[in-house]
C-alpha cells in the first residue's frame, strides 16, 4: 500500500462515517440548534452576530462547555457524576480564595480534588456501587468544601485570569475560541490517543476489554480524572469570567453538562464519546438565556426553555433514526 493510500485511510479514520442520510441529519441536530438560536437572536437584535454581540450571547457559556466535557468522560463510561456542579463551585471559590494569593495552595487543592474523583472510579468498579449514588454522595462533599472555603460570595480572580478570559483575539470573541480548542483537545483525548479507544471499548464493552489485558480499574481512574480536570477548568473560567467565588452559583451545571452532552449526541449505555457535540449543546443551552433576556421574558423560565431545546432536538433524532429491518 502506498504512503498515499496510508494516508486516505488515516483521514477517513478521523472523520465520521454515516451510513445514510438519516444518520448524518441526526448528527448534525445539535449544531442545527446552535444554528438557530443565533439567528433567532440575530432576527431580535440586529447586532447579536456582530464581535461585540456575540462576545456578550457566549460570555457565560465557556464554564458550561469545560464542566459539560467534564460529564462526557464520565458517562462514555456508562456512568453519570450528580456532582459536577458543586465540583465546580470548589474550584471557583479555592480559584477565588487562593489562587491570587497563595497559588501553591489553590493547585494543592486541585490536585486533590483529582485524586478524589479518582477514587471515586475506583470505589465504582470494586465496590460496584452505582455510580449515580457515589457522586451523589461526593456533590454534598464538595459542596461543604467549597462553603468551609467561602461561607458567602467573595474573593477575587487572579489578574492574568480575568485577563485571558476577557481578551479580545482577533476575528472571533475568546469564547469561540476557547470552545473550539476545548472540542479538538477532547477531541484528541477520545480519538486520537490510542488509550481513547480503550476507555469508549470499556463504556460498550467492560467485559471484552477487561479479556483484552486492560485494567478496567485504570481505564475508570483515568476517566474520572479527566473529568476532574475539565471540572476544574470549568471552575477556573467562572473565576476569570465573574471575578469572585460562589460555591453554588454553578448548581444547575449538573442538569445542564448532562443535558449537553446528551443533546450532543451522547448516550447514557456509554461507548459513545462525542466532544464536538458536548461543546455544541453546551453552547446551544448557554443561549436559551441571552435569546430569552431579547424577548424580554423572565428568567425564571429559563431551565424550562432549556428543557424544551433538549426534548425538540431528542424527538428530532427519534425522527430521523434509521428503523432497523
């Protein structure tokens, strides 16, 4: 085979495969969603697809992204994490408390956490306790941390923090940017690392993996631990965009990270890992309250307006799913 054929079946490998049209429809739904709801915003306010105006639709949307690939490492496991909002109010108010002042301290912290979140997926496998209960438990942790932290809002973000997170890069508005190379990281993580491969085979398959010669116990640590980190990063990012550390200001990201990851084409069996999409819905979701701040519609309505996008894409997929003969 030549170096030329080598490299075709490398780039096909890389790109998604559709067996028809119907499948390449339903996977193009989430983006589909992201599509409207800007120019839904744009049909309301005529400069919302300008740099400033999509500066301000996408400014609160990066948190959600990172906290959103946070619960993609854990349900292409086949598992859930009920805790990743309150993980990320840790980070936010430990960012917020220390960071600036003692940052030694802050990423000691940080490394703890991940080493928690790691047990966590050791405690999953060994013990076989239900992973929606393990993190269950862990989110009332990590919320009495974060309040033993900062028992009322405060502190302040680093100054290189802000910085990077209100920067204004040339073409598109920092978040885009920030969106687009969170999705090919994860990107890379899930499809490019041959470990990748590993831990989407152990969300299908735990079984025929573990008979591969892989420790499934390895492959929960690491996956855990990815979602720590995004987690973190998520917390961080909240720092940078708000100034100052709520440890429940992030409660609802834990509904909306899985409501992402599911609108992007994920699946609770687990084996499906899909970063792209998680970045897509997340995005989708984090504009439902800026479209609804242009109709003038109360807030309040927003988790229900949210809903109604998840639910309108999820039927959209029904729709178009091939039916098996």
């Amino acid at each position: 085979m030549s170096t030329a054929e080598l490299r075709v079946r490398r780039v096909r490998q890389l790109v998604p495969q559709f067996s028809d049209w119907r499948e390449l429809l339903a996977s193009l739904l989430p983006g589909i969603a992201l599509v409207g709801m800007l120019l839904w915003a744009q049909s309301l306010q005529s400069q919302a697809l300008t740099y400033s105006g999509l500066n301000l639709l996408l400014s609160a949307a990066v948190p959600l992204v990172l906290a959103a690939v946070s619960q993609m490492f854990v349900i292409v496991l086949g598992d859930i994490d009920l805790g990743t909002g309150y993980l990320v109010g840790l980070a936010n108010v430990v960012s917020a408390r220390w960071l600036a002042h003692d940052p030694l301290l802050a990423l000691a912290v940080f490394a703890g956490i991940v080493a928690a979140y790691m047990f966590q997926g050791v405690l999953v496998h060994l013990r076989q306790i239900p992973s929606i209960i393990v993190t269950l438990g862990s989110s009332f942790i990590w919320l009495g941390c974060g309040l033993l932290v900062l028992s009322i809002p405060g502190g302040t973000s680093p100054g290189w923090l802000g910085s990077f997170f209100n920067a204004s890069p040339p073409l598109v508005p920092m978040p885009v940017w920030i969106s687009v190379g969170v999705a090919l990281v994860c990107y890379a993580i899930c499809f490019l690392v041959p470990y990748g491969a590993v831990v989407r085979g152990t969300g299908a398959n735990h079984v025929a993996v573990s008979r591969s010669g892989w420790s499934i116990v390895k492959v929960r640590m690491a996956s855990y631990g990815l979602a720590a980190v995004f987690g973190i990063l998520a917390g961080l990012a909240l720092t940078g965009t708000t100034g100052s550390g709520d440890s429940t200001a992030s409660a609802n990201f834990t509904l909306l990270a899985i409501a992402a990851v599911i609108l992007g084409g994920g699946e609770f069996a687990g084996g499906r890992s899909v970063p792209v999409g998680a970045v897509i819905g997340a995005l989708a979701l984090s504009l439902v309250g800026p479209v609804l701040g242009l109709l003038n519609v109360s807030s309040d309505y927003q988790t229900g307006a949210q809903g109604l996008v998840l639910v309108v894409v999820l039927a959209g997929r029904a729709l178009t799913k091939r039916v098996e003969q």
